[in-house]
C-alpha cells in the first residue's frame, strides 16, 4: 500500500517489517489507567521493536517549558509510538502507546493511527478501558467486551468476555474503535470492571483480567507473575484505604458514652 500524504507528514516510519496478519493494541491513559497499565506491561514483556512515531506538533500545544539549573529547556511533546512484535506463536502484534490524549483533533488522531493500522495492513484494532460498575474490590472483576461487527461479537464472547449491552467509552480508548469502523477494519474493546467508588485509583486487577483475555485471543505467551503480584498489592491497597475509611466514619458519626455522660446536665 503506498503512503498517503497525510501519513508523510504526520508520522514518521522507523521501519517496514513484514509483518504476519497483525493486530493492534493502541492505548492512551483513561479511568484508573487500566489501558496504560496493560499496553505498557505487554510492550515490557514482549520487547518490541520500534515501528513508527506520530509527530505531535499538529495536536498538541505546550502550554510551558521546563527550567533545570536556570536554563530553558525546549518544548516538551507527548509521545505517540507504534511498536511491533513478531509472534512466534500465531499473529503479530503492533503496539501503540500514546502518553496523553490531545485537548481537540482527537478524530484527527484516531484516522492517523487507523492510517498507521491500514499501512501495515492491520487485521484488528484492539483498545482496552475501564468500565465503572458496583463491584466491590474484593470480588474478581469481569472483562465486557466490545466490537466493531456480530463476528467480532462471537469471538470475544468464545474468549470468556461479557457482554454487557449498551455503555459509553470515553475518550480516544473509544472513539479510535467508531473511526476503525467509520473505515472498515474490525475492532474490539475490552473493558475490566472497577468499583466506582475507587475510579480514580490505578486498578492493576481490572487491567490482569482482560490481559488474560488478550492473551487468549492474540496467541500470545506472556510470564503474568509480575503483573498478578501489583494486583495482589492493589487489592490490599485498596481494602486498607476501605478499613481507614471506614474508620474515619465511625468516629466522626459515633461519640463515645463517657463524653455523652459529660455533656448531660447533673439532676438538682
């Protein structure tokens, strides 16, 4: 497939590697990072090779710049990379992983990386996000799967992934997947279920949930003992930050019977 103009001038392209019926996990961070924290985990592990860079100038602004020992420093851009692995074990991979998501232009940067998927002739684009439910931290979150098309449908459900009907995917972990099918290329989103309660904090549980999805449906091989360890220690986080919380609860609501003793008037 030759280049458009708009991949020329808005991507630069580290390599041409012939790659096998890929498929592409793009990530940008969102609710609880989930997505960061699985892309940036599989890019760990898998130690892929460097594939392509989107120049940031079109969609971001610097809005400062950093001072070290009273000089300035230049610009600082967020980073936008494509990485790829050659999967011994089935099809190959591209990763994507964007350090933020821009104020506006963000349909404009969802084309490019379909632009980017389409280059390297990319089967599926995969996304993974948050989805915000009443679990409780201690129970074993579900992964909800999302797709493009009824066949994609399946296949995420014969991978053990649950379809929850109608939701809402804020932000480019969403969006990327309405351009891939505004332009014809299959794709799906994998969402691991966090408590509300606990939206703001980094959920390393959802995020090993659909990773063991993803593995599963990318014929991927990947050691999960250092990622199942930070979600152990992020369980425990979480129900000790539950236990001072409650604790807080009961003594701002609760007085104790000595004080209210103190308090009454003594009969006459």
């Amino acid at each position: 497939m030759q280049e458009t103009s708009g991949i020329n001038e808005l991507v630069k392209i580290c390599a041409r590697p012939k790659l096998n019926a890929p498929n592409l996990l793009a990530a940008w961070p969102g609710i609880s990072n989930v997505a960061i924290i699985i892309a940036t985990y599989l890019a760990r592990k898998l130690g892929p090779k460097d594939l392509a860079q989107i120049r940031p100038n079109y969609f971001f602004d610097p809005v400062g710049v950093m001072v070290r020992g009273n000089l300035v420093e230049e610009p600082q851009f967020p980073q936008s990379s494509f990485y790829y692995h050659k999967n011994p074990h089935g099809e190959d991979l591209v990763i994507f992983l964007g350090d933020a998501q821009p104020n506006a232009k963000s349909y404009d940067l969802a084309n490019v990386v379909v632009d980017v998927a389409e280059r390297f002739h990319v089967r599926r684009i995969y996304t993974c996000a948050a989805a915000i439910t009443r679990i409780h931290h201690t129970e074993q979150p579900r992964v909800w799967g999302v797709g493009t098309t009824p066949a994609v449908l399946e296949d995420l459900a014969a991978h053990g992934a649950f379809l929850g009907g109608n939701l809402q995917i804020a932000g480019l972990n969403g969006l990327l997947l309405g351009v891939a099918k505004e332009r014809g290329v299959e794709g799906a989103c994998l969402l691991g279920e966090v408590p509300g309660y606990a939206a703001r904090l980094h959920n390393p549980m959802a995020a090993l949930a659909v990773v063991r999805v993803l593995e599963s449906m990318l014929g991927l091989k990947i050691n999960l003992d250092e990622l199942t360890a930070v979600a152990e220690e992020g369980r425990e986080h979480m129900k000790q930050m539950a236990a001072e919380a409650m604790e807080e609860y009961i003594d701002y609501f609760t007085e104790p019977i000595w004080e209210q003793e103190e308090d009454e008037p003594e009969d006459e």
